[in-house]
C-alpha cells in the first residue's frame, strides 16, 4: 500500500511540510506507546497482533463442517458485520455471502424470502454478545427456518466473545462457537474470526488475508514519512485540527464501496471524542464525481479527500466507434478511463488547493486487502493517540443502545425520562 500525502501539504493553512516535520517526534512517541500496547496485548492494540495471533486453521475447521453451502448468511451489526461484508462485497465467490445488520422488517421479510435457507450456513456474530438487533434478528432467522423444516441448529454458528447471551444460546444448543480475542473491539476485528469465518466459507484465501495484514504492521516504525498507515493517520490529524473535519473515503472500484462503511464506522467510533473527530463520508469514483465533486471542490473547505485505487484490474475494452466525438473511447478500456477520472479529480482537487490523499493497494485481492485494512487501522490508531482521545471505547453509542432497551423493557435505565421528554415539533401535511 502507497499513500501520498504530497496533495495534503500546502492546502490548509498551517499544514506544511514543517508542520509535518515537528509533528514527526510525535508520531515517534505515539508509535512507542502503541508498540508497548502491542506487546502487552493492551486492549484495543491487541488487534493490531492479529495477523500474527489469529489462527486461520482453527477458523478453517469450524467451518468446514458445512459441506459446500449455497450461501452464509451473517446475523451482526456495526464491527460484528462491515468487516467481513467488506471481504465479501470486494472478493468473488460461488458461496453468496448475505447481511442481517439492521432490523428493517422489509429488508428482513425480504431476504428470508430469497435465501435458499437449506443450503445457508448462519453465523451470529456478536463481540459483547448482548446486542438487540443481532439478537432479535436472530430469533427471526431461526423461526423462519424453523417454518421451512431446517433444523436451524445444524447450520448455525456463532461468533462471540465474553459471556454474553448469545455465548449462552450457543451452550444451550450446542452450536459450534468461534471465540471473539479478548482485548479485539468490534470494529477492529475484521482480521479475527469476526471477519476471516465468513472469508474462509467463501473458499478466499485466509492465510493471505494476514499475510497482508503481517506486511502492514511490519510497515508501521517511529516516523510517519517511514510508514504509510502513520502518514495517513498523521496528516488526517493534522489537517482535522486546522479545519478539514470531514474525511471522504473515494475509492475508485466498485468493489470497495463497502470498505469505505467499514471505514466510517472505524474512524466515526475511535475518532469521534470529547468535541473532536473528522466526520466520515462514504463516496464513490467516478460515480460521485458526477453527484458530490462540485462540493468537495468548492463547497466549504473542511474537507480532506481520499482517493484509493487498485494499480491493477481486470479490463474491459471500449468498442471502436465511429460516432462523432466519441471516438477518443475506442480502442480504450473501462479500467483506462477510470484512471483517468480518478487522476483528473484529483488534479481539480489539487487546482482548487482542497486537501487530498491518494492511497494505491496492488490490486483488490486477499493479500492487499488485508494491508490494506490494517493499514486504516495503524493509522486509525495513530491519530487517536496524536489527538489524545480514548481510541478504542465508544460510550456514546452506549447510551442509545440503553435507552433502547430500556424503551423495550428491557432494563432499567435511569436517563429514560429523558427519553420519554423528547421535545416535539411536528409540521403535518399531505392529508
Ligand atoms: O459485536 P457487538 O457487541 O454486537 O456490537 C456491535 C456494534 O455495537 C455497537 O453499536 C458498538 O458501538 C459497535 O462498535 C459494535 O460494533
């Protein structure tokens, strides 16, 4: 993985290579205590271990007892599911990989309709093991199976850590259990079973995905102009604190647009603390070019643009033609004009003087994703430590998920007054 960071420097003001320079023995300092994180398997930096800690045999014999599915379904939400639909959705498989994230009763009704749910390996998924869409979800897959005549216990595993109630439904039911590595938060554990189970049902090629993954914490050292992942942590913090607070993650391959949710949830959950963050934005080239582009390049300035591609892709040729105007695409290829999008957007970006990053993986397979992730990780961890926020905790979203359940009945919670004492301003209309 490359980042070039050199379209950054010299847009925002005070973000120079001076700066960059002096915020150089800081990443140093940082890069000491996230090493010293690692070594004592501190939570939250376990996960940076996992390529060399995960143990893919073991996530391979789990699900090898599924002879041939047509089809795993995922029950998980947030951490427990964007990591591996971003393996999913950027890899191609003859096992179709399919998400119950959110409790959308269309989207449910939905998909119970399509699944072919005798040939389908459910896997539940969640770290704490307590989560209420995961776990409602749960119960609605289960009885639909049920209906259908599929003894629902000799296809379903689950994926959990602690002592939650799923690791409970699991021992009640003698479900086969991948266990969630202590000290791995959710949105860090796509490198865990959390991300890899789903991988290795799909036939993908596990150990590779780690490989990537060993490559990029082998490229992390103390100097940010020595490691990609730290020069993309670095000059996000740096231009985050002088304005750009909104991060667009660009990719240029339909591919990716999952890794970019997954991107979010990473960045949005780690970063967003005690009144500072950068809010990510979900685009994709050269789709958005022709829906968002006129905002990043001269809307308000407080944004930093990251343009990632793959150096290589399979082609598809243009057909000549010899219509009029049109014949500069002939002979050309899908592959070429996206490359050339990608680099005039970036041009027009740098021409505006508005922030961007190109970052560049070899091409969209295990091995590169798997840097790849780790990479926004490191770097994603880096920034926290630079920014001096808790990178790894997110009791923000703690708070709604109570209030949740305490509106459900599901337990007391002392600020559900404060639920019910919503203020309201409805305007009406349409009758
Ligand atoms: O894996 P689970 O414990 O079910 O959690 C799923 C998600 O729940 C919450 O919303 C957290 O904020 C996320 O970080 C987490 O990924």
């Amino acid at each position: 993985m490359d980042v070039d960071i050199g379209n950054a420097l010299g847009t925002t003001p005070g973000v120079t290579t001076g700066v960059l320079d002096r915020l150089d023995d800081r990443v140093a300092d940082a890069h000491e205590t996230i090493t010293d994180g690692m070594a004592n398997d501190a939570f939250g930096y376990a996960a940076l271990n996992l390529p060399e800690t995960a143990d893919p045999d073991a996530i391979r014999s789990a699900v090898d007892r599924y002879d041939d599915p047509e089809a795993v379904l995922t029950v998980g939400i947030g951490g427990s599911a964007l990591g591996a639909a971003t393996l999913a959705n950027a890899l191609d498989s003859e096992v179709d990989a399919y998400f119950l994230d959110n409790v959308d009763p269309d989207q449910a009704r939905r998909l119970l309709a399509e699944l072919p749910l005798s040939e389908t390996v459910v896997n539940v998924v969640s770290n704490s093991g307590t989560t209420a869409e995961t776990l409602a979800n749960f119960l609605v897959v289960r009885e639909a199976m049920d209906r259908a005549d599929v003894d629902w216990t000799d296809r379903t595993f689950v994926t959990t850590g602690g002592e939650g109630n799923l690791r409970r439904l699991a021992e009640k039911h003698d479900l086969p259990a991948l266990d969630v590595p202590a000290g791995v938060p959710g949105r860090f554990s796509v490198l865990s079973t959390v991300g890899l189970a789903v991988a290795a049902l799909q036939g993908h090629d596990v150990e590779a995905i780690l490989r990537g993954g060993a490559d990029g914490r082998e490229n992390l050292s103390g100097s940010l102009y020595d490691s990609p992942a730290y020069a993309y942590g670095a000059v996000s913090y740096a231009l985050a604190r002088r304005g750009a607070t909104t991060n667009a993650m660009m990719p240029y391959a339909e591919s990716l647009e999952t890794f970019a949710e997954w991107f979010a949830q990473l960045w949005a959950e780690s970063l967003g603390k005690d009144g500072v963050g950068q809010t990510p934005v979900r685009a994709l080239g050269a789709t958005d070019q022709h829906s968002q582009l006129q905002l990043y390049r001269a809307g308000p300035r407080e944004k930093l643009v990251t343009l990632l591609r793959p150096r290589e892709r399979a082609d598809v040729s243009i057909p000549e033609t010899d219509l009029e105007g049109l014949s500069y695409l002939g002979g050309s290829s899908l592959g070429e004009l996206l490359d050339a999008e990608f680099e005039a957007t970036e041009a027009s970006l740098a021409a505006a003087e508005r922030p961007n990053v190109r970052i560049e993986i070899d091409r969209v397979d295990e091995r590169s994703l798997g840097e790849l992730l780790y990479g926004m990780e490191a770097a994603c961890v880096l920034y926290g430590e630079l920014d001096g926020v808790e990178t790894f905790t997110q009791p923000a979203v703690e708070w709604g998920k109570k209030a949740a359940r305490g509106l459900l009945g599901g337990g007391e919670f002392e600020e559900a007054e404060a639920v019910s004492d919503k203020r309201e301003l409805v305007v009406s209309g349409g009758r």
